[in-house]
C-alpha cells in the first residue's frame, strides 16, 4: 500500500502521543481472542491483513465482520475482554486518548441491555488511557426493539454520544435529527459516518440536518469544493482512516486519498484504524501511510496528532499537557 518507513521515522511517530478517535468496538476484535476460542481455525493470519488485499464490496467486509464478531461478542464480559485487548495496544502505541463506539444492533441480536455492555467496555479502560464510549446506529435503527433504546440512551451513566454508523444508502429518517439534537441537549458529543460511500451532499446533510461537527470519514467531501469550505468554515473535523478507504476502495490507492488536500487547505482531520480486525491496521500503521504515502512531514504528523487531542473530551489542563508532549517531540531519538 505505501514503500516502508525509515527506523528513525517509525521511533518518531512511536513516540508521538496519538488519539484514536474512529474505531467500532466490534471491528477491533482482537484476533487472539479467536484462536483461544478455537486454536485449529484461528491459527494463520488473515488474509485481508495483507497490504494489497481489497476488499470486493461493503457487503463482503460487514459480512465477514459480522460473522466473526458475533462468536465473540455474547456477553458482557466477552466485551470486557475484548476491550482490555484493545486497550492493552493503544498504551503500546503511546496513544492517550481513545473514542470508540459498540453497535445498537448488537443490544437487539444479542438481547443484552445496552448499559451493561457500556459499563463492561468502561470496566476495562486501563491507567494511562482516557476513554470515551459511544453508541453507533444504522439510518433504520429506529424499530420496535431500538426504538425505547434509542429513546433512553442520552441518560445512560459514562455514554459519552451517539453516531450514526452503515450502509449511506438507506435515507435518513426523521427520528435521526430529533434524537441527533436531545443528544446535545444532554451533554453528550454527535457524530455521523457520511462521505464515505456516500456522496459530499450526506456529509452536507450531516452538518447542516443533523448539526454535528465530528464527521466519520467525510473523504467524498472532496468531491464538492462548497462542501469543504462548509466543513472548514463550521469548524467540523473529519475523523478519518486511510488504510479503511483504500481496503474498502473507496480510494483507488493511498496516494489519492484527500486528506492531503484537506490537511493543505485547513481541515482539521484525526487519524484513525476503522475495523482494525478486517484491515490488519494499527493507529501507528496509519500515521506511516501518511509519512510515506502521502509525503507528511513529521511536523505535519504532529499536527495530525494535535488535531486529535484539540477535539478530545477532556479538561483543558488535559488537553494542553498532551499538545505540550506533542510538541517536545523531536524527530530524532537522539535530540
């Protein structure tokens, strides 16, 4: 997918605090969880790991997500798990800040009440590592089992927002604003995937319909010169991934992805791994897309990183400690 990083460059972006700020719970399933579960199957890699490897349509990854994390994903506890996995590898990536969000979907195949797979995720937020859970829906979540879910989530203890997550196919329907805003009204941060299949008018939709300012993907927007402009000037980010467009095909190759434009014209953008589990990534993979693939200088890198921490839901005393850290980061280990 990109030529290989020099040693220095990759100790460069190890020691570069980083935030994650696009991850689905369920797509990050650690992969040793698997092989405990069944030694003989799990055993070899993934074959969707491998740096060329596309995946043939959208239907073809939800479906091979889908099938591999509903054998793991039973129970609360089996959440825990997995996310003291997940966890355990962003502290080994020096990443401080983490948003990641579990599927509504899941509170209606698995029958377990969405508070209790809130609280098992938050149980397993490790010292060191800040947190915040979101709750992601489809555009037609809003059925006869979601719908006194999605009602009563925004006064859920440690839910930190809603997103709005699937296939960009479906409409959005009228329930979506109304929630989108009572969300806000409770405190809680909104987000939505648009411009990823999708075109620019959804990611249009999502800032002027549904009023967010944290877009997951956006690349489409590219496509749209006023939608970008709209974006830049209502000060929304696009928490964006890479290795997920590419894998996906959404983006032919690497070296066309618009985030270099949008970073060049003032977009601020976060750097994130998506489904991790289906595409073999990892948040330190993805800044070295960009350094090799995209020409980002380290410096740049570092302002990769200091976008993420400008949009975490954190104290400002936090937040400055963390772009303080950035900022005494040299490219060589030696300075």
């Amino acid at each position: 997918m990109h030529p290989p990083i020099t040693s220095e460059t990759a100790d460069f972006i190890h020691r570069l605090p980083k935030t994650e700020t696009h991850l689905h719970i369920e797509g990050a399933l650690p992969h040793v969880l698997l092989r405990k579960l069944d030694p003989e199957k799990f055993a070899a890699p993934q074959v969707c790991w491998a740096q060329d490897f596309k995946w043939a349509c959208f239907e073809d990854f939800e479906g091979h997500l889908i099938e591999h994390a509903m054998q793991w994903f039973t129970t609360p506890e089996r959440y825990h798990q997995a996310a003291k996995e997940i966890f355990a590898g962003h502290l080994a990536q020096n990443v401080r800040y983490v948003e990641t969000s579990f599927h509504a979907g899941m509170i209606e195949f698995l029958g377990i009440p969405g508070p209790e797979i809130l609280a098992a995720i938050r149980s397993a937020i490790p010292e060191g590592l800040e947190v915040r859970v979101f709750m992601g829906m489809a555009r037609n979540s809003y059925n006869a089992t979601l719908t006194p879910v999605l009602d009563a989530c925004v006064n859920w203890e440690g839910l930190a927002g809603i997103d709005l997550h699937g296939v960009e196919y479906l409409p959005l329907e009228a329930w979506t604003p109304r929630l989108w805003e009572k969300a806000r009204d409770h405190g809680l941060v909104t987000k939505a995937h648009a411009g990823e299949f999708g075109p620019a008018a959804h990611v249009r939709e999502a800032i002027e319909v549904l009023g967010v300012q944290r877009i997951q993907h956006g690349i489409r927007a590219i496509e749209d010169p006023s939608v970008v402009e709209l974006a830049i000037q209502s000060g929304a980010t696009f928490d964006v991934c890479p290795i997920s467009n590419v894998k996906l095909d959404v983006i032919d190759k690497l070296e066309d992805h618009p985030i270099r434009q949008f970073f060049d014209q003032g977009l601020r953008c976060t750097l994130s791994t998506d489904d991790p589990f289906s595409f073999g990534n990892t948040v330190e993979d993805e800044y070295a897309a960009l350094s090799s693939g995209l020409g980002f200088t380290n410096d740049e890198l570092k302002q990769i990183a200091k976008n993420g921490f400008e949009v975490a839901d954190v104290d400002a005393a936090t937040r400055a400690k963390w772009m303080a850290e950035v900022d005494q980061v040299k490219s060589c280990a030696s300075s």
